[in-house]
C-alpha cells in the first residue's frame, strides 16, 4: 500500500514538473517542488538539482528526512531547496506540497514598491485572504533565514497558502500536488492580467469588498472538484509515467 502511495506521488510530482517546464513557469535547472510522504516518519519527494522540469521522470525524484538528507534516490538537493521546503512543510501541517518557483508574472509583482496582487479580475480573488507578503529580501536561501521567513508567515496565518517573496518569486503550498499547482497555474494567470492592466498605464478598477467577498466564496466551493479534475487532463496531456 505505502510503495503504491509513494509511487502515485511521483507520478503527480513529475507530471507538475512537467507541466511547469511547458507553461514556462521555471527558470533553467533551478526552483523545486516537494509533496510530503504520509507516515511517521518525516519524508519528502523532491526533485535533484541538475534535471530539466521538462524532462522529470517519477524515478528521478529524491526522497529526502527532514534534515534534508537524500534516503533514497541519486542525486543531491540543491540547498535552496532544502531551506525552504522542510521549514515550510513544518510550519502548517495542511502544507503536503510546496511549489516554489520565479515564475515571470508573479516575480514581476515582487520587483515594485509594495507589489501586491489586487482584487482587479474574478481570478485574483481566488487568493483573497491566502496571501503574504514577505517585504524583507535575505539574499539567496543558502540558510535556513528564507525557509523560516515563511514558516514564520505561515505559522501567524495559518490560512495563508500563497506567499510572495520579495525581489525573489513566490511559494505555493496545498494539501496535494494537484490542488497547489491548481493554484500555481491560477496565480501565475492572474498576476500576468494584472502586469498587461497595469502595462497600459490606467488606474487599476478594483473590485469592492462585497464583490471580491462573494467571488472567492464561489471559487472555494468548487476549488478542490476543479483542480482534482484539471490535475487529471493535465497527467494524460504530460503523462511522466510514461516517461518512466
């Protein structure tokens, strides 16, 4: 049961990869994503450092402790990766994947004073009250500063899910790898309507508080169905089992 577990999460995990490579949402060999093992111990898949998204196959993913430290698998973890996803994944236990990535649109937003992603389009509030920000820039995440910038945001709020990090990119976390890069997708397309509104050089019209309110309250009836469903098109469309 537990190998088949594991063996399903890599599927997901590697078809993410994927997918991301294909939509453009990575940068070179860099960025990582991790989904969490149930069991008593503390695991995690993640990917090795030095494989392209775009060629991530299920058997590629390391399985890591929560020191960081590669169980099973070849390859090594870059360390970036291994300061913020076990420090994130620790902060909120509904946290079983963490998607982080510089994704154009969403990093854009990180560049300017105060960047914020507004309540502008139907989209955007599907992150309404999910949201950090974290203002302060640490440098690369060569230490566990970053990973602790977040766990410290997540543990303050704990319906946070998105967080963007300043002059950096930005950490997606959910309770699968299909409902996280349901949201990666819908932040990334929200943040690029927002960067074209605001590329025209008119005022953004937001929307008001009662609207924005009643939207994500639509949204979040159907959000997990959808992104279950959405998830399911995208595994027959970049099928890295297959890829195996």
């Amino acid at each position: 049961m537990m190998t088949t577990m594991i063996d399903d999460l890599r599927e997901d995990l590697a078809t993410a990869f994927r997918v991301a490579a294909a939509m453009d949402l990575n940068e070179g060999i860099c960025n990582h994503f991790s989904v969490q093992v149930p069991g008593a111990e503390e695991r995690y898949l993640i990917n090795p450092y030095g494989i392209h998204w775009s060629e991530m196959r299920p058997g590629d993913l390391l399985l890591i402790d929560g020191e960081g430290q590669v169980v099973e698998g070849e390859g090594e973890v870059e360390a970036t990766a291994r300061y913020i996803h076990v420090a994130a994944h620790r902060a909120n236990p509904r946290h079983a994947a963490v998607l982080h990535t510089h994704m154009p649109f969403c990093t854009a937003l990180t560049m300017v004073e105060n960047g914020s992603l507004e309540m502008a389009h139907q989209t955007a509030c599907r992150f309404h009250d999910r949201t950090v920000y974290v203002r302060e820039f640490g440098g690369l995440a060569l230490d566990e500063d970053e990973g602790e910038a977040i766990a410290t945001s997540a543990k303050h709020d704990s319906a946070a899910d998105i967080f963007f990090l300043a002059h950096h990119g930005v950490t997606v976390c959910g309770a699968s790898v299909a409902e996280a890069f349901d949201d990666l997708y819908y932040l990334e397309r929200a943040a690029r309507q927002q960067v074209l509104a605001m590329s025209t050089g008119l005022p953004l019209k937001l929307m008001n508080a009662e609207q924005v309110n009643h939207t994500a309250r639509q949204m979040r009836q159907v959000m997990k169905v959808q992104a279950e469903e959405h998830f399911t098109v995208l595994k027959r469309l970049y099928p890295a089992k297959a890829a195996a």
